[in-house]
C-alpha cells in the first residue's frame, strides 16, 4: 500500500510524527492515570501496553477504508506502519520491562517482519524502482488478504476474555483509550497542519481500541495477559459507541 499511493513524502511524514506524538502523549497520560492504583512492574507495563497502542490494522484500517475511502486510506497506512513499528520496539521493550531481561526483548525486535517492510518500501519509494509483475502481483495479492485475516483474528482474540480481577483498572483503561485519545488526536492534528482525509485517517485510528497484538505481547512477558485481553474485549465492543460520533463529526 505505501509504495502504490499517492501521498506526499511531507504528508507521509507529519502522518508518522502524528503516530509517534500520540504513543508518547497517550503514554504520559496513562503513566500519570496509574498513580493512584499503586500497580506493581508488570501490571504498569500492561497499562502502558494497552493505553497506547491502539488498533490500527485489523480494526482502523477498515474502518477508514469503508468510512473515507481510498485517498484516506493512503494515509491511514503510512500511521499504521508508523504504530507498528513502535508496538514491536516501544510495545516490546514496555512488555518486557515488565519482568524479562531487555537484551531478549532486543534481539526479538529484529524479527519482525513489519520493520523490514517499511524498509523496503522506503528504498522502493526513495529511489523510484518500478517492481516487476512477478514481484508485484503476488505482493499485492498478499496485501489484498492481511485486512480479512486481521479482522479473523481480532475475533479469535475477543473470545478469550474473561471476568476482570480489577474491574476500575480496566475502567480506567478502557475510558482513556475510548476518550482521551480523540482529544488527543483532534489536538495533534490541528497543531500539526493536518487536515482533509489525512486528517480522517489519523484521528481514527489514534482513536480505535486497543491492540490485539498488545494480548499476544502479555502472553509472552508474562505481564498481565488477562487484564489485557479484557481492556482489548471491551474497548472493542464499546468502539462503535465513541468511533460513530467520531465519524460523524470528521465527515462534516
């Protein structure tokens, strides 16, 4: 998607700073919200996870696509690639802070096949290479699959919730990435100069529910994976609540 569209490398860019403003301002945020609950290491690194990283891929980018079209989705992309390269280095390190060493969390990150993607991008862009169709094809048929699979995949994720030990942590979590990131989001893109579909693009996706990639990161460190995955159930079935009137209002 990013070597076939048409935005601008300026766009491209203030569509990437917007993702990285967010992560950090949702971080503090969330930082200074988990204060009065006293959480221990790894219950902070799940509240981190959660309040920070929403879910752009298989939730955002559909949405855009069916709500604003395909000029929005161009930029909805580039701060999708943009979140996940921050969830599987910042998203990574936060899991693993919480109790595994940080040289494994490191070496993990240089397995991710979404960072090698945006490289190649990038050199395809930066130089101008026109693919051949061998290449090409299959790689767009790829591209054609991951929104469906996503989409399979936030459903397998969803069925693992259960009754939440903290309910007014979840709470917490749960307002915070629902309201504060839209306020955030429409913040940011004003101070930025964004407006116009990528404007669309970013406070959506800023504004969608947390991560499904945030329960397979718990899982794995071992910090809290079931207050996880119910911060993902119930920002995921409480979304249409808060992304409708969201929609709504950047259609105008």
């Amino acid at each position: 998607m990013l070597t076939t569209s048409n935005i601008s490398g300026p766009e491209a860019g203030r569509m990437a700073l917007l993702a990285v403003l967010v992560a950090l301002v949702m971080g503090l945020i969330a930082r200074i919200a988990a204060v009065p609950f006293h959480l221990q290491r790894a219950e902070l690194s799940a509240f981190l996870l959660v309040v920070i990283f929403s879910n752009g891929g298989n939730y955002g980018l559909p949405v855009v696509l069916f709500a604003f079209g395909n000029d929005a989705l161009a930029g909805a992309t580039v701060y999708f690639v943009t979140s996940s390269i921050l969830t599987y280095t910042v998203g990574v390190f936060l899991a693993a802070a919480g109790r595994r060493s940080l040289v494994r969390a490191l070496m993990g990150v240089t397995k991710i096949p979404a960072i090698y993607g945006m490289a190649a991008a990038a050199l395809v862009l930066t130089t101008g290479i026109s693919l051949p169709v061998a290449f090409s094809r299959p790689i767009q048929l790829l591209g054609d699959a991951a929104i469906p699979i996503m989409i399979l995949v936030l459903g397998m994720q969803l069925g693992r919730a259960t009754v939440p030990e903290r309910p007014i942590v979840v709470l917490s979590a749960v307002l915070l990435s629902l309201i504060a990131a839209p306020i955030v989001a429409l913040g940011l893109t004003w101070l930025l100069g964004i407006t116009g579909e990528a404007r669309q693009a970013g406070v959506v996706l800023a504004s969608m529910p947390t991560a499904v990639i945030t329960t397979i990161l718990a899982v794995e460190f071992e910090v809290a994976p079931g207050f996880v995955t119910n911060v993902v159930f119930l920002t995921t079935l409480l979304s249409p609540l808060t992304l409708a009137p969201l929609i709504a209002y950047l259609k105008v």
